[in-house]
C-alpha cells in the first residue's frame, strides 16, 4: 500500500462517512433510551415522575429557562455602556 504523497494529517473526522455513521450510532442510543423509559421501573416519589419522558421534557425546559434568564435578566445587570472605559 503506497503512502499518500502529501503531507497534510488525516484525522477520523475528516471523513464525512465517519461523521454520518456517528450521528447514526448516538441516534440510535437516543431512540433505545427513549423507548426504554417507557419499560424501565421508576422509583419516583411525586406522580408527575412517572410521566414517560418527565426528565428529558424538564431538562428541556430548565436549559431553555436558564438561556432565557441569562439573556434578559442578568445581561442587562452586568453590561456597560460602549464608552465604559474610555471615561
């Protein structure tokens, strides 16, 4: 087998039928997880954790009300005006 002639370093993900083959194996675990949540036996303490999917929704929703907080309640708190450091 001959050596390419060029110099340039080849990494895994250079190739595009490596990147589409992972994506392909991490949805796949993501549809095994999902479809088990609904076999597996859950230890809950409130009715609402019973819920299919309850975890994955309120992890959601916390990641999207953290994002909405940082945005419009703490950047107005800590940000300066453009000529701040110019004074």
């Amino acid at each position: 087998m001959a050596k390419p002639t060029n110099k340039e370093k080849h990494y895994l993900f250079d190739n595009p039928r490596n990147v589409k083959l992972l994506f392909r194996i991490y949805y796949s675990c993501l549809l095994l997880l999902l479809v088990l949540d609904f076999f597996l036996h859950k230890h809950a303490i409130f009715g609402w954790e019973r819920w299919p999917e309850f975890y994955a929704v309120f992890g959601f929703v916390a990641c999207v009300a953290l994002v909405l907080a940082a945005k419009y309640i703490l950047r107005p708190m800590v940000k300066r005006r453009e000529n701040y450091y110019d004074k």
